[in-house]
C-alpha cells in the first residue's frame, strides 16, 4: 500500500488512491483509468479541521490530531477495500508547519502502513496547476489559479501549456480566520487589517503579476465551489458539483455573493445550506482574499474549476 506513485503507463488501468490531506478537510480518491478521463470509483471529504485551536502558533491541538488519525484508519479501510495498488498521501500546510506534524506522519504510518509525503509549497502550487489543467479549466491566455486552502493558498499563472510563476504563501483561510476574524460580522476595521497583512504578504506576487496579462482567476475548488453553490441556490437551481468541472460565475454574481458572505452572520452562514459546516466560518476570509486580490488586478472574470491537487496528484498517477 506504500508503493511510490509511477508516472509510466503501465500504472493505466490500475487502481490508484490519492489523499490530500489539508488543514480543513482530509480528501480520498480512489479512482483507475486513463488520466485524461479516470474512472471515479470514490471519493470523501472529511472536515478533520487539523488546524482548529492551533494553527499560527504551529501544534496540531489533540482533539484534531485525533480526529486526523480516525480518519486515515478510515481512508486505509476503504483503500483496502477497493484494492488501490498505488497509493499517494499527500501532506500540505498544517502537517507541513505543526511541531508535531512528524508524530502524526509516524503514528499514520505505523498503525496503518500509509506512508504520507510532506510537499513544499512550490510542489504543492504544480500539482494543482496540473489538477486545474486535467480538468480543463486553462486555456491559451494566461490565467491566475488561485487555490485558498485552509493553512495556504497557491498562486499560479499561467496557461494550458505551462506555468509562468507560482508561489505557496501561508494566508490560508484559517490563518485569516484566526488572526483577524473574531467578531462575527467582521468588522470594517479587521478587514483594512486583513488587507494591509496581504498587501505585505503578497508583494512578490504583485510584483510578478505587473509583467503578465491576465485574463481571469480560476479559483480551484473548495471555497469557489461554495460561492458557486451559494449563487445557484440562492436562484432555486440545484448544483450538484459531480456534474459542474467547471463553472462560470457572472461578474455582478459573484461580487454580491462575496459581499453577502463577509457581511453575514455565524447563524446566517451556518443556516445555509449550500456552505458546509468547516466553511461556515472560514468563508469568510476566503471572500475576502480572493475579492482583495481581484481589485489589486482590476479583475472581475472569475472561473471555478473542481479539479485541485488530489487531482494533479491522480493525473501523474494516471498518466
């Protein structure tokens, strides 16, 4: 079950199970096939919340380490049941910072036989570049990926072809959360701190981006698939994601869901059924960098794709 991820041909057809294994959420996909088009034989997402209590002062706090641990005896369960051959645990920024983040890693190892790979942020921004790019979310212009996860958020520009720039920068959206978020609504005075933190933050990535012309964001999964969720919902349409790689959000739609979202309420936001509960707060933030980073560029055209890094990972898996 720890055998190496191959990148030959010989790995098509096979079954492959890929973990990424966030600060929010621990993600399990097994799936066989050609990279192109895999079979999805399934898939979960578990809000493991591994940074809750803990995560800018660098220990994965014991209920969380906990709840991380039961879910990969569950992830190794479910890999054994479906008969994976290859298997990849992919580790980003919470395992990746925590002091304790190596015990996790030895304990997974021992009581289940899994080996996890801590990436770097620059691997991490790769993989899901070639996650947004499998899902056909790029095209010949140039795109910003922008992907908010919980401890990090990768921006990459670049195109169908290649990758212009990217950097891993620790602004996730629990970082945010726990450092200016904490009076519900947020109040104007957090957010001008908020933005004053990215604007020194994100200096390399604005400086990158004065020399490349930019035709849309493409946000890649998690929150973007809760604005578009939201959006949807909010019209009375259903949204299923399985059915929607890729979605196009309207200017003036996605500007007002942002805004209602930063504007609202724990309850509102909690009461939403289109908002998961580990985004219920979290949201939050991730509206606010991604529309901080819109006005920085003067961009309004925003794209969501569902393919990520576990993606990227199956992708070269696959391929």
């Amino acid at each position: 079950m720890t055998d190496k991820l191959s990148t030959t041909s010989a790995n098509r057809g096979r079954t492959v199970a890929v973990m990424d294994l966030g600060t929010n959420t621990f993600h399990l996909l097994i799936a066989r096939g050609d990279a192109a088009d895999p079979e999805e034989l399934f898939h979960t997402t578990v809000p493991v919340k591994l940074g809750e209590g803990g995560i800018n002062s660098g220990i994965i706090q014991p209920a969380a380490y906990k709840r991380g641990i039961d879910t990969m005896l569950k992830f190794s369960e479910r890999i054994k049941e479906y008969g994976a051959i290859h298997v990849s645990a992919i580790a980003t920024s919470a395992l990746r910072s925590a002091s304790n983040g190596r015990d996790f890693i030895n304990e997974v190892k021992a009581r289940t036989g899994i080996a996890i790979e801590t990436i770097n942020g620059d691997r991490e921004a790769q993989y899901t570049y070639e996650g947004v790019k499998a899902g056909h979310g790029l095209t010949a212009q140039n795109s910003l990926i922008l992907d908010i996860g919980g401890g990090s958020v990768e921006f990459i520009l670049g195109n169908a072809d290649k990758i212009l720039w990217k950097q891993s920068f620790e602004i996730g959206a629990a970082r945010m959360l726990d450092k200016f978020h904490h009076t519900d609504p947020i109040p104007a005075s957090s957010i001008n701190e908020m933005n004053y933190y990215l604007e020194q933050t994100l200096a390399p990535f604005f400086a990158a981006a004065a020399n490349v012309q930019i035709a849309n964001i493409v946000g890649s999964s998690g929150a973007f698939e809760t604005f578009a969720e939201v959006i949807e919902l909010d019209k009375g349409n259903e949204f299923e994601l399985k059915k929607n790689r890729k979605y196009q959000f309207k200017a003036d739609e996605f500007i007002a869901v942002t805004d209602k979202l930063i504007s609202s309420s724990h309850v509102e936001r909690k009461n939403h059924k289109g908002i998961i509960p580990v985004r219920v707060d979290m949201i939050v933030s991730s509206a606010l960098i991604t529309r901080f980073v819109m006005a920085k560029l003067g961009i309004n055209n925003v794209l969501m794709s569902t393919y990520s890094l576990k993606e990227g990972v199956l992708a070269e898996a696959l391929g």
